[in-house]
C-alpha cells in the first residue's frame, strides 16, 4: 500500500526502507532535506512539506508520524487532521504520551479522521527488519485497513491491535517501564558478579545464560554483545539517562495506586546516577556532622 | 560417560533421563525406592545406598549430588568424600549457598577428590530436555574430564566452567536475583495494565511482547503461557513464595557496598506478599492514629 | 479577631475550641447541625449556612474552610468566592493538593478575595491546644492581617508565611512525604527488634530513645504512647492506610525528576499492606511455577 | 564511682569529662599521649598503658572501652579479659557488631568478669552533657553496680539495661537503620522543596516544623542549624558516607526475613552517592545504546 512518512530520524528513515522492501509506495517528508534524500536513495519519493506529502498520496491517504512526541508530534498531528480528508489513516508511531494520543484521537475523529496510536519497539534493527508494534485506533474493523501494512514489517506475530485509541502507547509505556526494570536488575547483577571475588568473564556468562536460562532473552543477548567489544566496559560511564516512558509508568501506578517497587527502584537508580551532588545529599551529610561531628565531603 | 545421581526428585531424575537420552549410563540412587524404581524405568541401574551406588561405579567415578541444599548437601558431600577415592569426580549440581561449596571443595580436595559446584538453570524442563550449567571447580583441565556430561546433556553453548570451586553457584545465585528482578518488573507491568482504563488481553499482550519488542525472552514466554490457560489468573493467590538465592544475592551485594535497589525491591515485595499483618504496619497505624486520630483496622 | 469556621469535624472543632480560647470571636458552620451545637456549647455562636455565615461576621471578614480536600472544598471555595466582598479574608486550612489551592486563589484573586492556602499539622491536640500553620497567600503585607490569629492558635513559632498561593499545602504535602519516611523507618526498626533474638519490651525502647537519642522527636513519643497500652499492638492489624499527601510527594518529586526512594519504599509499603493479592503476586508466582514446578497458592 | 576509660577520640574524651563532672573518678588511657594530656587536663589520671590502667584501678573494677569496632575493640578486648579479675566489670562503649560483642561476652564470662555492651547515641554533645545508652549485659542484678554511672551521665531516663549481652549493641544498630531512614526522608523533603517553584527558606521551614509538627524532633533540630549557616548547604558536596550500622540493620532484617524498603532505600541512596560510575550504570547504558541507539555518555 501507499504509506507518507513523517520524520525520518534513526527509526523512521530505517521504517521506510522496511515498508520499501516489503512491497509499499513510500512518500517521506522531513524538515531536514538530507534525510529527505536519503529516504529517495531508498526508493521512496520525496516531499517537501507535510501538504505536499499530503497531495502525493491516494484516498483513503495513510499518514505515519515519527517524529519526537510533545510539541513536534502535536503540531504534526495538527496539520495533519487539517490537511487529511474524512476516511484518511493518520498513525503516531512515535513515543507519545497516551493521554496526549487520546486528545489526538478526539481531534482526528472530528473530521472523520482514523486515528491510530502505535507503539513501536524492537530498537533501530527492529524497524528496518522485522519491528514490533502496539496499536490502539478507534475499531478493530479500521485497523483490518492497516494490517497488510503490519503484516509485512512487523516480525512474525509482532504487532496486535489493543483496543481504544490511547491503548497502544499505553502499553508500549508499560513495556518500557518493563524493561527499566529488566535492565535495572540485569545491570546489578553484574555489578555484584564485578565487585565478586571470583574472575568471571562478563560475555561468557550472559553467552551461557542466552543458551537455556531462565533470564534469556534480547536484553541479555545485548549484553552479550556489548561484552564481547569490551568486558569491562571501561570506556563507557555508569550514567543511566532516561526518556519518559519509565517515569510516565511510575505515574500511571500511582495514579492506580499499584505499588510498582521494581520498576521505580530502576527509575530512580538512573536519576541517582545522573548526580553525585543531590540536594539529599547535602542535607544527610550536613545532619550526620550535625550529631555525630562526621567528616563532610566538600564541593571543590 | 557413567554417573552415579543422588537424589531423583523433579529436578534429578529429569536429569536421569536427559543423561541416559544423550548415551550416559547413570546408576541412581535416592532415600525413597519409588524414585529409584521410576530411574530404573527409565533405564538406569538403581542403588539402594551411597555405598551401593560408588560401588556399582567404574573408577575415576563420577557421582552427582542433586539433593537440597543444607543439610541434605553437606551430608551427601561428606559421605561422598569419604566413600570416593582419589581422582574421582563429585558434582553438586543443586542450589547451594556458594560459601558451602567452597567448604565443600575443601573438604573434597583434601582427599584428592576432583570437586564441581554446578548452578543448574532452565527448570524441569531444560533438566530433561537440554539445561543450563554454570560449574565452578578446581581447574578448566579437569574440567575436560565432564565436558562430554555436559555437552550432552546442556542446551547448545549452556554450559560454561566459571573458574574456582564457588564459583558456579555464586553465578547461580547471581542469575536467580535477575531473575527476581525481571519477574518483579514483569508482574508490575502486567499489575499496571489490568488496573488501567483499557481492556488489555494479557495473553495477547505478552505474545506480541515475545515477537520483536525489547522485553522479549523466555519468562515472557512463560507468562504468555500462563495467560493462555486463564488470562486474569484468577485461581491463583498473589503470593509470591522465594527459596533463597535471591536473598543472597542481596546479602553478597551488602558485602561487596554493591547498591542493587532493583533487586532488593523484588525480593521485599515478595516477604510483602507473604503477610498482611506485618509489626512495621501496626506501629505505623499505631502512630496514624496517635496524631490524627485516623481509624486503625483491628485484628477480627 | 472574628473568624466564620466552616467545617466542624475533628480538627475543625477544636480549631474552634482553640480559637476561642484565645481570645477570638467565632462563627461556626457545618452541614451537621449537631457539629454546631457542639462548637456553640463550646462558646461559638452558630450559623444555620455558609450564607448566614458569611452574614454574621463583620467586614473584613476572615473565613477558614475546613471541610475535605477535593470537591467539598472547591463548593465551599466557591461558595465564598460569591459570598464574600473584596479585602475580605479566605483561609483554607485543610488537606488540599496545591494546585487545587492555586487555582482557588485565582478565583477569590478575581473578586478582591484574599485567598490564604493553609496547612496544619500537630495533629487534633496541636488544633486543640497549639498548632502548626504553613501559610501561601498573596503577600507577606495581607499576611500581616492575619498574624494575631496565629500567634495565639499556633505553637510558639509555629506558623510560618511560606510565599505565594500554593506554598502553604506544597509544604504540607512534603511534611508529610518526610512523615511518611520516618514512620516506614520506625515501623521497620520495631520489626526488626520483634524479629530479633531478643526479648525488647518496646515501650522501653521507645523511652529511652525519647531521651537522648538521635532519633527523638514526636513519632517517637507517639510510639512510646502506643505500646505503653499494649507493647505488641497485638488487636491492631498491620494495614496502613493512606490519605494521599505521601502520593502526592512522590508525584512532585518524578515531575522535578528527584529522586525519593526512602519517600516511595514507605509509600508502596503501605500499599503493599492493604493487599495480599495483586496482581503483580499472580504472575511472579505463576511464572515460577511455569518455569520450575513451584506449587502457587490458590485462592480459596 | 571509680572507670577506667580506654580509647580518647572525640566520644571518648567528652565522656570522660561528662564522667567527671558528675562526680566520678576516671584513670585514662589512649595510644596517643596527647589524648591522655586532654583527659588530665579535664580531672583524669593519665595511665601509659592497658595494663597500667588496670593497675590503678580498685576491685572491683569498671572499664569503659570506647576504641573503633572490629580489630581495635577486639584487641582491647582480649588484653582486658587477661589483666581484669573475676567480679570486675568491663564495658564496650563503641559501635561493636553485636555478634561480636556476644562473643567478647563469652571471653569474660569464663573468666568471671561482667561484660556489658552498651550503645551510645546522642552525638558529641550527648556524651559530654548527657548522652544515651542502651546496655546488654549478664543480668539486671549485675546491672545495678553500673546504674549509679549512668544515671549520672545520661540524659535523664536516657539509659536502659536491654537483656543479655548484645542486645545493646543490636539495639544500637536498629537506632541508627532508623536515623539512616529518618534523615534519608528528611533529604529527600527538603529536595523536593529545593527543586519545586516556590521559594522557601529552607531553615524557616524546619524551624516552624520543629514547634508543633508532627515530624520534628532532634534531626529537625540539627537541619534547622545546618540552614542556618548555609540556607543552601552550597559548600557541602551530595557524597553520603556511612559508617556501618545502616548495612548491618538490612543485614539481620535479611536474617529475619523482615522487609525494610524504608531503610534499605537510604542505605542505597547513600550508596549512590559515593559514585557516578557504578558497573550498574555502564551495564544499562550500554543496554540502551544496543537498541535503541541511545548516545552513552564515555569516560573522560
């Protein structure tokens, strides 16, 4: 089918070259024209503004968004309910707040636009090849419309329809809250095998527990690549930054009230591993010589 | 090769059957005759004691442990030091804390006798099927020795010689805090999503997490397994049982000043689970109540 | 000074009592007549609504809403804001979230109202005999206006101008973030002595603690108070409940991006105790059945 | 009463003259002459050595030691249990592991001699002016001798016999998992007020927490004077130590299979604060570079 392409950063540009190979009509627009070019060299054609995108395209039109979530992805999807017709396919691919999809949603529907809030995960290699997607829209009968799309870049059983719009980056949220928590705890496991007495080769083991663990999986075959470039990682500092989707898990839970000590525990050893300097800091070293005349660090 | 198995309990006799599928012979014992007469069903020659089973061994003998951990290792190690003879082979393949083991390896080498501390992964099923294997012990050359064991019996690349006696099980225990961690951060995202305003089905959910998305592995794959029999898992209780090496895991890390927050936050939100009635919550209603006259929930 | 109270409750009666015993003239309102006896018996002079309230003080009037946080407060907020005449006094002297108090002071801002966002602590005997006040409004100048009220409720220094509207049920709010952490803490410390080899009496230890000791304070005292009628607490159950300033702590501090984990653990500890069955607890007990054969508890 | 005290540093030399000024009599010693020249300078008689403190002391004798826990209070130990006699009485001041302090008790009491461990708190000023003990020993009966001392250098009520040797110092150790907790939400509280949009005054705010709310107490105390010198504590650097107590508290609450998130979390808070390059953190950066290309930040 005929798809126009949004924003062609690391993820969208590889998604074009993934729908390209799989038999559709890409037309890719992107504020910078260099990227605008390479989607060209890919074989889809290019656009120079989102309404000469729009005009490049056959009813019922299908509008992929990939641009960052906030301000970018609300201005796209602005243009676009005023540019798309009553019929037309609109999808955020991106990592938008579901709450942020929803109103999207509402908008789009107004003009009779379909909207789709699609959660993408499997990394950069996973949109070029084989991705996997979550995707909530306003009816599983719409979404039929979408899944040849699907059908041919996901992986094998890699994408699912969720229901209502806001459900796919819904959940697509919660899977990375997930994987906060899974990388958290694989993160200090080897921490503790580091600080351990024994001289454990850090690629061996995540090797051997890819091969008929119970902790196997991509996580770890990533570890043991990462490994296997430098075993103790050296060059790399032990600074976790993070995007959103963990700390928008953590917020959802409590506004559920659903403890989630795992995945918060991981959220919050990435801030701490962005300061050595904290407020807290400060004020439990100032307390402790407060009573106990212990040595403070001074800042330089 | 020939082995002699103490201990045919799930984990042990599975292991029978892998051993004897992959051309071992294994003469097996355990303190219940049941056990040992579904062993010889399944075509390995029976013993009716430790005695028994070292002298139906050709020498250098190879005898695996796979009893539980305490008390019913530390007896079988010490009978196994004094029944075996110098340049035998004793493996303990069960879930011992790793400072036992290198007891053990002690206690073994003082005899000449070659000790293995052997960290058995991948369930009842890669027990019978094709497991996982991490084998502290005194040398990589004498590790050669049981190399075709594992070969066999071990899931392809599942088996890894980690160095010094301790040294595999102190892995083991290592890979069951991750796997502590990965389940808590799983349960929380699958708690996240039945308490949201969407309607999720969770089998569903956890089959497209297994195609392509970053938290992809085989504890997805089993929890997919388990939403298919019954999608709200409402026969079971939300009690979450734990047999020890996570706990160590954090207790070494404390050793070692090693931080492992997300961890440790999986295995207090399993002791959580296992009360309602904890002293830390009657003194903090105790206190609610003392300053604000909050009502307290009373014991029926 | 004349202050209409509006909200006769536990904390609001007292209030009363204290106003009135310093010296201050009272107008009392609730929607249960048998609250008005109670404050009218206590030397207030009644009124029959917020109208006939608002009709019996003198100009400038001071009115202190204490009824609870969230829609009873916005009616009565409201109610006012027509009620009362420009230069008037507005105090909200509950629990309510600091926007809620923000956008309340907008409202009475529009009409000339002087809007006073007011937290208090200490408890019903701090209402009653000597309170603890921290006071956003729209100056420190109308703040003035307002001291002598204060300076007789309050406890010697213990109220506090804290800046503009919102300030005063921000700080509360981390007050009792900070109370939250400090109750978990003693909670904890207590299981940890009842757990322990061996045979504290608690109240005891609570006393000499109050004496000296770094962690003297209050909650100290409180505890001190509670295991003097019973060192076990063996009638009270373990479930701690919560109104919602600790979440709402922690729901700051992830949009600051700060970390609170001491703040959170005493948080989820708390909602881990109103339940023995989550849903995270399912699936953690299912997947270790599904991948070693562990026996799950059933539901009953 | 007569003590002899071993060991001058800041606690032990402040104890000695709070032991003075209330009418005891102190023989003095410490490796350090200069700190035996502070003790008799404040009323003490100096001794040169172990032995020669023993020397000057009348049967039966008391000896305080108060040296750093572990090899210093062990060495201390064992020369005191070979020159003392069966009746006298020997007392550990510091901050000894209570399972070392059962051990030293087993010394002593084969020799006769009545070991008592006490745990002191209060800081610096407490042990100068009237500090806070929590004493193990053989019995209450033995307890009496010690009771004219301590009533006269504690705080008043300030002093409690705890049950057999090593409740004191258990006791202790759970005092300070408290403190770590307690001062871990007081940090976190003052963070969340640092970074939020309003603007307070950090030592006004603790000073009207400290006169009426429900969280002051003698930490509050301290913040309020720490603020005093630096509303914004600008020359302290966020780096939290910890001395030891902390981690044994989470320690034996393991052994208890007790839950204690709100002190582990300030363990591992402080923890985080001593690096900003944990093996945790390179782990999950690396973990995100591997798919979803996220730029990691690299050693300088």
């Amino acid at each position: 089918m005929q798809i126009g392409m949004i924003g062609l950063g690391k993820m969208g540009l590889n998604l074009v070259k993934n729908m390209i190979r799989n038999g559709n009509e890409v037309v890719a627009f992107d504020l910078n024209p260099e990227s605008v070019e390479l989607a060209v060299a890919a074989g889809a054609t290019g656009a120079t503004s989102n309404a000469d995108l729009v005009s490049k395209l056959n009813g019922p039109r299908t509008v992929w968004i990939m641009v960052p979530a906030g301000a970018p992805t609300d201005s796209t999807v602005s243009d676009m309910v005023s540019l798309l017709s009553e019929g037309d396919y609109l999808i955020d691919g991106g990592n938008s707040f579901y709450e942020d999809s929803i109103r999207h949603g509402k908008l789009a529907a107004e003009e009779g636009i379909n909207f789709f809030d699609c959660g993408t995960s499997g990394g950069m290699n996973g949109a070029l090849n084989a991705g996997n997607f979550m995707i909530g829209g306003p009816s599983a009968e719409k979404f039929e419309h979408l899944k040849p799309l699907y059908e041919g870049i996901a992986e094998k059983d890699g994408y699912l329809y969720t229901g209502k719009v806001g459900s796919g980056h819904f959940l697509k949220m919660v899977h990375n809250g997930i994987e906060y928590g899974m990388m958290g705890a694989i993160g200090e496991g080897f921490d503790v095998l580091e600080n351990s007495q024994f001289d454990y080769n850090n690629e061996a083991v995540a090797k051997v527990w890819n091969h008929g663990s119970v902790v196997r999986g991509w996580l770890m075959e990533l570890a043991e690549e990462a490994f296997s470039k430098d075993d103790k990682l050296s060059a790399i500092a032990g600074v976790m930054h993070s995007s959103g989707e963990g700390k928008w898990t953590v917020q959802e839970a409590l506004k559920e009230n659903v403890a989630t000590p795992v995945i918060t525990a991981s959220l919050y050893e990435r801030y701490a591993s962005m300061t050595d300097d904290s407020f807290t800091g400060k004020v439990v070293s100032a307390l402790r010589n407060g009573f106990g005349g212990h040595a403070m660090d001074m800042k330089k």
